[in-house]
C-alpha cells in the first residue's frame, strides 16, 4: 500500500498532522516509538502543568486571607492521578487518529529514502513524509546523574532541597512550583538575568514572588561540575558548592535529528534544525518538517500550527506561515504571555486596579496593548491570573489586524480579569474606566 503521508512522530505536531491529513480522506501512517502524545503530552505540557496547579492550589489556599489550612501530600498517590489523566488524554487521541483512517505504527521509523522506511522490519511506501520528531533536552558533561523534565515530574517525594541548573521558562516555573511544595529551590543561571525571551518589565513581578518565596536566584553563574555523594554537590565557577537532595537540569532543547536515517535525505538544515520554507517544506518537495524539528520557537501550539500548514499543502490546499501572532506564556506566578510586536503606542493596565484580580489576593501585575498609529493592534502582554486564558483575545486582534477600539467595545463579562484586556485597549485611545493615566 502507497500511503499518501508517513508521519514519523505523535507529538503535537505529528498526530495534528495525522488527523488534519485523514480529515481529507487521505490514507496516513503514524509512527511512534514511545508513546502517543510525546514529550508534550506524557511528559512536558500536560504533566508540569499539573505539577503546577498542584502547587498553586496549595499556595493559594495558604495566601488567602482568613485561611488556616494544613495538607498532607502524598506526592504517590498524585502520581496516579496524574498518570491515569494522561492516559486518558493518549488514548482519547489515539482513538480520533484512528477514527479519521490514520494507521498507527509503534516501532522507530527508518527512513531509507525520500519515499519509503521502514518500522520493525516492515518496509511502508508513501507519498509525502512529515518528520516531526521533536526535541530533547540538552545535557551537560560534568554534571552526575541530573534530573530532567521527564524524571522531575515522576518524582514519588519532594525534596527538601532543589537545585535548577538553567533560568529559562522551564527553570523557573518547575522551581517555583516546588518552593511552593516545600523544597528550598536555587536557580542557576549563567546570564545576568532570568527569562531572558520576556521584557524585563513582565518578569519584575515574577522575580519579587520568587523573592517572597525564599527562591535564591544566582545569575551571572555558571556550575562547573556537579559530584553525588549520598547528596548532590554543585560547584559554582566562583567556588561556592550548593548542596542539593535533587538537581533539575533546564538549559535548553535540541532538535531530534538523528537516529532515525534522516541523514539519507541530504536535506539542507538551518544550524541544527531542518530548515522549511513558507509551506514547512523541507529541500526535497514531499518531505515536510514541523515543531521542534523546524525551528525556533519550541512550543506545542507552533507544532499544531505547522501541522495546519503542513497538512494543507499536502492536501492540495496552498497555505503559508505567517507567525505574527504566536502566543508565548510562561505559567509562573503571575502567569506571564505575551505576543505579537511593540509598535507607537503601548498601554500598560495595572492588574490591581481589576476587581477580579483582586478577589483572587492576585493584583500584582499589568495588561499591555501594542498598537501603530492608526491604533490597529500589533502585539500585547499580560502579567496576571490565568494570563495564558487571556493572550488569545489579543493574539486574535494581531491575527485579524483589529484596532483597539474593537477590544473595547467589546462587552466584556464583569468581574473577569479580562475586563483589563478592555481597559487597556481602551488606554490606547485615552478612555479606560478603572484607571486615569498620568499625563
């Protein structure tokens, strides 16, 4: 049988693609060599994100105002849970890929040339081959047995101290998460600040909750080796040695190229990703890149986007790229997301003149729109409770090229902490509600 689309990986991107390409009643073949899902799914977005919620829910208990509580955590039986919510998710998906004809393979895929590989010996012909192989965390030589995002987040207890090598998004919100669980956490990073992707402005109100939470910060740092002895030792460059019960390794992520006959391709890369062009073609016109693999910005919402654009053009149906709009949140405390680009006129709305914020003992934080001189929306941010459900309603007037005005004669439902969405577009042309600027 000649498939019309191998897809190698069901990552976000990967089972995206599958049911996107079997919605055209085309014939389609996904592989996978772990589990259904991916790193996102089994251990990335889904799980951390749960991590979180755990620590939030606690944490806010223990802040709200007239609250005495007192938990016992059984970090075990969370695990279950855990475990059992993802494999609800998995097979939930596994059974839409194979309700849309897409044939399920598990096994490495071998690519052997540009239309045909092979999977536990059997050898699969198609048309049109999308890799989508994802990424895998970056590891250091020097440093003994760390944990990483998927060992983290399996752990059965909490411990009592936590080193995280790396202040980048991953750093920060898993280390934050676990001060909140009771470990005392210190961050290193060897740049002179943390979350380096986001404006200095957004990350202040993050950097004062981690100083609130007793999280020791060392920028400017590099670890220059890393000893276990019963307990983790973390020898800094400057000679200070940090002792650990665990260390979280969260440097960054490198695309997953190699081990699966990519190189008999001879496609052209762009630094260590494949590089696609505007319809996510690769240098060989049916091979297809998506996600991780295709470059920056590493995110499972960009690999379901370029599944989209991926699965149309296969499909017959022309699309292109257009990023403008790509949403970027970190789930610290506050939430922090922002997207699109500054322009003439930005707006910044303080979270505590919001009476929702407030409610929530959450106002420390700000609402922003971006905006050119004709006051059609260009970009924003927010730093405020549930942030990542917020950043849509601006990233949808990016996408639609909508003016501000539109935001803010848009009824919005009170008391919500998306009423600062609309105060702040309404900032861009001099009218907010709750809040007078200087001038």
């Amino acid at each position: 049988m000649r498939y019309d689309a191998a897809i190698i990986g069901s990552g976000p991107g990967g089972y995206a693609a599958a049911i996107r390409i079997g919605q055209h009643g085309r014939k389609v073949i996904l592989i996978e060599k772990d589990k259904i899902g991916g790193e996102c799914l089994n251990y990335g977005c889904i799980p951390s994100k749960a991590l979180i919620e755990l620590a939030n829910s606690i944490h806010y208990l223990k802040e709200m105002p007239g609250a005495n509580p007192s938990f016992n955590l059984n970090l075990k039986e969370w695990q279950v849970w855990k475990w059992s919510m993802i494999n609800r998710l998995t097979s939930g998906v596994e059974t839409l890929c194979r309700s849309y004809g897409v044939e399920i393979v598990k096994g490495t895929g071998v690519i052997i040339d540009e239309h045909h590989l092979s999977v536990n010996d059997a050898t699969f012909e198609f048309e049109n081959l999308i890799v989508a192989t994802g990424s895998s965390p970056v590891k250091i030589n020097g440093i003994e047995n760390p944990l990483y995002n998927r060992e983290i987040l399996d752990l059965q207890e909490i411990p009592g101290r936590l080193v995280v090598i790396g202040g980048g998004y991953i750093g920060i919100e898993l280390g934050m998460a676990f001060s909140k669980l009771g470990s005392q956490v210190t961050v290193v990073e060897m740049l002179d600040k943390i979350l380096t992707g986001a404006e200095p402005e957004l990350v202040r109100p993050v950097e004062r909750k981690l100083k609130e939470l007793n999280v020791r910060i060392l920028t400017s740092n590099k670890v220059r080796k890393v000893t276990r002895d019963g307990e983790y030792s973390v020898e800094l460059e400057n000679g200070e040695i940090l002792k650990a019960d665990q260390v979280l390794l969260t440097v960054g992520r490198r695309p997953n190229v190699t081990g699966f006959g990519l190189e008999k391709l001879n496609l052209q890369m762009d630094g260590p990703f494949i590089k696609t062009d505007s319809h996510m073609r690769t240098s060989l016109p049916n091979v297809y890149a998506i996600g991780d693999v295709a470059g920056q910005p590493m995110l499972a919402h960009k690999a379901y986007y370029d599944a989209d654009i991926a699965s149309d053009n296969i499909c017959g149906i022309d699309s292109v790229v257009d990023y403008r709009a790509m949403p970027f949140v970190i789930y610290t405390d506050p939430e922090v997301a922002y997207t699109g680009k500054k322009s003439v006129s930005e707006s910044s709305f303080p979270t505590a003149a919001n009476g929702r914020s407030l409610t929530m003992n959450n106002a420390v934080g700000s609402i922003h729109i971006y905006a050119d001189s004709k006051g059609i929306v260009t970009g924003g941010a927010v730093v405020a409770p549930h942030a990542s459900e917020l950043i849509s309603e601006i990233s949808l007037a990016v996408e639609s090229g909508l003016m501000a005005m539109d935001i803010g004669l848009t009824i919005h439902p009170h008391p919500t902490v998306s009423e600062g969405v609309k105060e702040a577009a309404e900032m861009i042309y001099g009218k907010p509600l709750h809040f007078k600027p200087r001038n």
